[in-house]
C-alpha cells in the first residue's frame, strides 16, 4: 500500500467540525450577525466603527481564498489580491452607471471618462447597467483568468516558489495595466464618488449596516461551504497534494486538476470579497491589486494560522484593527510592525493565534503531571530517609 493509500486509510470518516469550532463559529457569527448591527442601530457603535468592521470581514474572505491554496494544497499565491480588485472594480463599474448625472461634470457618463474627451459611454460599459450582469462578471471573470492560468501553470507543473513569483508578477502586471488612463478604468483614481446601490443610498448609515450583515452572512457560508469541502475525500486529496504530490500523482490522481479547482474557487472567493468591501469602502483603484496587497493577506493567514479556515479570520481582522491603530499612532512604523509581528509568529507561534488555547491546555497539563509526579514521589522519598 502506498504512503497516499495509507493517508485515506487512516482518514475513513471525513474530518467535521469539532464542537469546540462549532461553538466558537456560533458565538462568533451570533456578535457579528446580530449584536453589532444592533448595537449600530441603537447608537451604542458608530457608523465609522461598523463600516470599519464590515472592511475587516471583506478582507477575511481575502484570507480565506490565500489559506484555501496555502494552508490547504501548499500553493503560496501573491496574486489573490488581484482577484480581489477584479471583483471590486466589476461592482465598481455598475455603482458608477448608478451615478447617473449627479456626477462633478452632470454629464450621463462617469467623470473620468468626461476629463479624457469621451462624450459617449464606451460599448463594453453599457451591460454595467444592469446588477445581475455586474454580478455575473464579477464570479465569472475572476474564475475564467485564474483558469487560463492555472491551466498553463499546472499543466507545466511549475510550484512551490516559481509558482508565488508568477502570481506576483501576473498582479504586478495587471497593475500597471489598470493605472494606464487608456484602459478606461479610472487610471490610477479609480472609482469612488458612489451614489446607490439597487436603489439605496450607499452613503445612508442604514444601507452600510444592510452591507454589514450581508458580507458577515456571506463570510460564514463561505467558512462553512470550505469546511465541508475541506473534510470530504477532496479536502484529503488536497492535502495529500500538498504533503507529497509526486506520491499523489503516482497513486493515480491528477493532482493538476485538483490544483485548479481549488485555485478557480479561492479566486471566486476572493472575488466575492472585493466585491462586497467597494460599496463599503467608497473606492476602488489599482493600489488594491498591487503584490504588497497579497503578501499582507500571507502575513493575515501566518498570524491567525494556516491550514485552519478560523484563523486567517481571526488573524485577518486582527492584523487590520491593529493596522487600523498603528496607522494613526505610530504611522512611520507600522511597516516595520507588521514585518516584526510576522518574524515574531514564524520563529515563536507557527500555529498562529488559534494554536494558543491548545498550547496553553498542553502547558497546564504538563504542569499537573509534574506537581501529581511530584507528589507521588514525596512518600517514597519520607520513607526512605525514614527508614535510613
């Protein structure tokens, strides 16, 4: 039998949610869900503060997309961010249609387009108009540039770091084409100034709690739905793939297609992200789809933990909260903060924040063997001296 044979053997019954997770998911989505957009409403939280959190839990989906490939099939991707601003900019381009000509020039086409000469609405803009096609592009896209090149990178079985420098160089790449104002989509401005969103005002305090709740909503069904598919016989193959693919591959798998799955999936996530966090955030331009965006999303998953769903979660609004504080205390060094902060995991905390609990109980459990040792051993050691 096979050293891959002997993985499934071992791992019969699918791996499910453990009740310590389920209890802490629970709790977690019970405050998130409920008591936040609750206590916004009642004036307890401000507006800022809810907009704040509903960005943290956008850039957790980021998270979830980076761990799926890392954490769970061993590939280190430094282009999720660019899956990320797909997503955005496709929701962007139907927020700026809803302008309309409330804009800075009270033109019917967005301002950008009205600064470069443009008097007309560009062909491939005008489907933009309508949510469902926005929103179908903006799954569709992602998934279709992250097949074209998983397909040429995995057929060619390129991994491990040539695989994270490709990835970086495709995000660079794309970058420096979305700064280009030829391209027609905003250039390095971007999109902003946004009005509603199917109807409502996306400025109203009511409209971004509505937001709030749907990016916690989506967040935990994404959680859920990579649970479920990380405990069944795929979520094994997946891991098996990134333990040892050459004894995956010679045990029959075709470990290529299972690598672009997950990476077609992990783009739609992170596609769905961006998505969520534009009408949140009010902007989107190219400084989202820059590589520095996703080595942040490694350095989210690293804190939080690897290969555990949860804590890229946790590290992700985490890392951004204390983000969020350093950025007005000590601007001129969180960089150097946040490249401590990940040193510091690396060498000290592998498991990230999640493998905290488990270290402490290991901790406690050890020092009660010794202080039971200890006292087993002192009646032998009185009638020794006893008996000398």
């Amino acid at each position: 039998m096979s050293r891959v044979a002997a993985f499934f053997s071992a791992r019969r019954n699918p791996r499910s949610i453990s009740r310590g997770e389920l209890f802490a998911v629970g709790i977690l989505a019970v405050l998130v869900v409920l008591i936040l957009p609750f206590a916004n409403q009642q004036g307890w939280i401000s507006n800022f503060s809810i907009n704040l959190w509903g960005k943290y839990l956008c850039y957790a989906l980021l998270a979830i997309s980076v761990d799926l490939l890392w954490g769970y099939t061993g590939l280190l991707s430094l282009g999720q961010a660019l899956f990320f601003s797909l997503g955005g900019y496709m929701i962007g381009m139907h927020l700026m249609r809803r302008i309309g000509d409330l804009g800075q020039y009270h033109k019917p086409i967005p301002d950008f387009l009205v600064f470069l000469g443009w008097t007309d609405l560009p062909a491939f803009w005008r489907p933009f108009d309508s949510f469902p096609f926005a929103l179908a592009v903006m799954l569709v896209l992602p998934a279709l540039l992250a097949w074209i090149f998983g397909y040429l990178a995995f057929r060619s079985r390129i991994k491990g770091v040539y695989f994270s420098i490709l990835t970086q160089a495709l995000t660079y790449g794309a970058a420096l084409m979305f700064f280009r104002n030829d391209l027609l989509m905003g250039g390095n401005n971007g999109f902003t100034d946004f009005k509603f969103i199917l109807g409502f005002d996306v400025r109203d305090a009511t409209t971004q709690r509505g937001l709030f709740v749907v990016t916690a909503l989506t967040l935990l069904v994404v959680y859920l739905a990579c649970r479920w598919l990380n405990g069944t016989k795929f979520g094994l193959v997946q891991q098996a793939v990134r333990d040892g693919e050459n004894r995956a591959l010679f045990s029959g798998y075709a470990t290529a297609h299972f690598k672009l799955f997950v990476f077609i999936v992990s783009a739609i996530i992170a596609s769905i992200g961006g998505a969520l966090y534009v009408p949140q955030v009010g902007i989107i331009n190219p400084s989202e789809m820059t590589p520095e965006k996703s080595l942040e999303a490694v350095v989210w998953v690293a804190v939080g933990g690897r290969g555990t769903l949860l804590g890229p979660v946790i590290g992700a609004v985490a890392v951004n909260a204390l983000k969020s504080w350093a950025t007005r205390a000590i601007p001129d060094l969180w960089i150097l903060l946040m490249g401590g902060l990940f040193i510091v995991v690396v060498l000290f905390l592998p498991g990230g924040i999640v493998s905290v609990p488990a270290k402490c109980r290991a901790w406690f459990a050890a020092r009660r063997r010794q202080s039971t040792d200890a006292e087993a051993s002192a009646p032998a050691v009185a009638v020794a001296k006893t008996e000398s």
